[in-house]
C-alpha cells in the first residue's frame, strides 16, 4: 500500500503556491505533475514533522524536469497539501536514480 493510495487531489495554500512559484520558478502544474510521473520516490520528512507528518517527494515533470516537493497530507489522506516545490539538488537526484 502506498503512502498516496487515498489521495483523490491537491488543497493548495495561496502563501506557499507562491513562495513556490515566486522563490523557485515552479508552478502549481508542474509540482502536481511530479506526483503523476515516474520515476517518484516518497520519503518521511522526519526532521520537520511535528504536529503533522511531512513527507518529500523526489519527481519529474511532463518537461523533464526534477523536482524535490515537500508535502503533507490532509482531509484523512485524501487531499496532497505541498508545502514547497524547487528543483532537486545532485545528491537528491542521485538518491531517485539510486533507489528507481
């Protein structure tokens, strides 16, 4: 079973879609895009996870492009909330390519 298996959509914070796209250059399009695509590896982000768990997603987009997303998840599992959304650093795309 997968940590995604109930999720149906995304819920979307304005501040952090912006932060996003204004800081990073990545859209809503795009990060949503890298949940659809293989290669996605999903890792628990035990670091920042505190009153609600944190995940990372480490995607591509329909462009190619890889991105390292931050994430939680809300409404039981069922709705994507991304919290950030910037492109992979090398030793994050080493990681996907190591692990897929």
């Amino acid at each position: 079973m997968s940590l995604l298996d109930d999720a149906t959509g995304f819920d979307w914070d304005e501040g952090n879609s912006q932060k996003s796209t204004g800081k990073h250059g990545v859209s809503q399009a795009e990060a949503e895009q890298a949940f659809m695509n293989e290669p996605l590896l999903l890792l628990e982000d035990v670091r920042h996870s505190g009153q609600e768990l944190r995940f990372h997603a480490l995607g591509r987009t329909d462009e190619e492009r890889l991105l390292h997303i931050t994430f939680t998840l809300r409404s039981g599992g069922t709705l994507i909330r991304v919290i950030s959304a910037r492109d992979m650093n090398r030793k994050e795309r080493e990681t996907l390519w190591q692990r897929n």
